[in-house]
C-alpha cells in the first residue's frame, strides 16, 4: 500500500534527512520526499498498520529534523 502525506520542511537537505529517517522506520518499503511540492509517499510493507507505522515515521523525522512536520 501506497500513501502520500502533506509534510512541512525548512530546506532541500532537511527533506533528504526525513527520507532517510522515514526509509529506516520498521514497517516501511519505500519512502520518497518531494521538497518542492512538501510531499512524502510512503511505500509500506505488508500486513502492517499505516497509522501505527506513521507515528514511528513521524517520532524519527522529528529526532533528525525537530522543526519539520507530518501532517497525518
């Protein structure tokens, strides 16, 4: 399952920390940030829980890039 996210981010290198981070987080696939356009889309694995992953998703953004947002 694929979804896609509103995400708030200061700068282009800030963004690839959050790809990064999100690509890391148990439960997902894939991730791919577009600074220009704020989005993040996320690929997860099968049988989990988005909401669950997303939260994970979210916590370990944080820990590389404290002012960004995802807006879930």
């Amino acid at each position: 399952m694929k979804k896609t996210y509103k995400i708030e981010v200061d700068c282009a290198n800030c963004a690839n920390k959050m790809e990064e981070a999100a690509k890391k987080t148990a439960g997902v696939k894939d991730a791919s940030v577009n600074f220009m356009a704020l989005k993040m889309a996320v690929e997860f694995e099968e049988n989990c829980d988005p909401k669950a992953v997303m939260q994970e998703v979210k916590k370990n953004c944080k820990k590389v890039e404290d002012d960004c947002e995802v807006y879930l």
